[in-house]
C-alpha cells in the first residue's frame, strides 16, 4: 500500500519512472500486492472486531480464545484473499505490440472494474461489519447478589 501511494508517486513525480512498468513479473506482483494487503488488514480487523464482540458478550471461553484457532482464521483470510486477487498473476500486465506496457489484462479491463469491487470488500464490507460488531448488543454485567463488603481496620484509618 505504501509503495503505490507514496514511493510510487514520488518516483513517477520527480523521475518520470513507474516502478510497475519495469518488468512483467514485478508489474503482476505489485498489481496483486496493492490489493491484497489492504483487502487483508481490512478483514483481518474485522475478525478483531468480531473476536472483542464475542469475549465481551460471552463471559466464558469462545472458540477463538484459543491461539491455534486464531491462526486457522488468520490463514484462512490469507488464502480467501490470495484466490480473489490471483487474476493479476494470470491475466495483469503484457506487452503492448509496439513494445510499451500495459497493466491492464487482455480479456478485460482491471482497473475500473476492479476499483468497484475492491471499494466493497476493502471499505464497504468490512466498515458495515465492524459497525455491527462494535455497537452490538453487549450483555449488562450482573450484580452479585449476597456480597458482603470486608473492612479492616487500616481501611477505616485512612479514611
């Protein structure tokens, strides 16, 4: 992310250079990686928001307390991401007939259609869900009942 907002802008504004089009390959990766890491620091904070949600609505112990479990879901994010952007790897960036490159795919244009739908599961999605887990109905601590409170003698000096 930081690459494509900043050293990428720096580097096309002062030199007149896109990192992008330097190669193939880094052209397919870069394209990947700048929506693959933000789909996944997007989701992966919602499954932060959803993990506060459950330990504060259910007192006792929930699946995800448990670290191995912790690390299923954070791969499991990891992997669904990985399918949905894998489409740079095969179909991003090709060379032009006159030898000039292109980022976009030859079957379809990437980055319009593309934008729409990173704008869903990167922003929209994940901000309606955290929403909900972050206002969601929070059980009221209970009062205990048949507390009696102990005072030393220190305590009363004190005061």
């Amino acid at each position: 992310m930081l690459y494509r907002w900043n050293f990428g802008h720096y580097l096309s504004g002062a030199y007149g250079f896109m990192l992008q089009t330097y190669s193939i390959p880094f052209c397919k990766f870069c394209s990947f990686l700048n929506y693959f890491t933000a789909q996944v620091s997007a989701w992966l904070r919602v499954f932060i928001c959803l993990d506060r949600y459950l330990s504060l609505s259910h007192r006792h112990k929930t699946w995800f307390s448990q670290s191995r479990n912790v690390l299923i879901i954070i791969i499991f994010i990891i992997i669904v991401f990985t399918i949905i952007n894998f489409h740079f790897f095969l179909f991003a960036c090709y060379y032009n007939e006159d030898g000039t490159m292109n980022v976009q795919a030859h079957h379809y244009q990437i980055y319009p259609l593309w934008d729409y739908i990173n704008l869903g599961l990167y922003n929209c999605a994940p901000f309606i869900f955290m929403i909900v887990f972050t206002s969601g109905q929070r059980k009221k601590p209970k009062p205990i009942l048949n507390y009696t409170l102990e005072v030393n003698v220190f305590d009363i000096l004190m005061l």
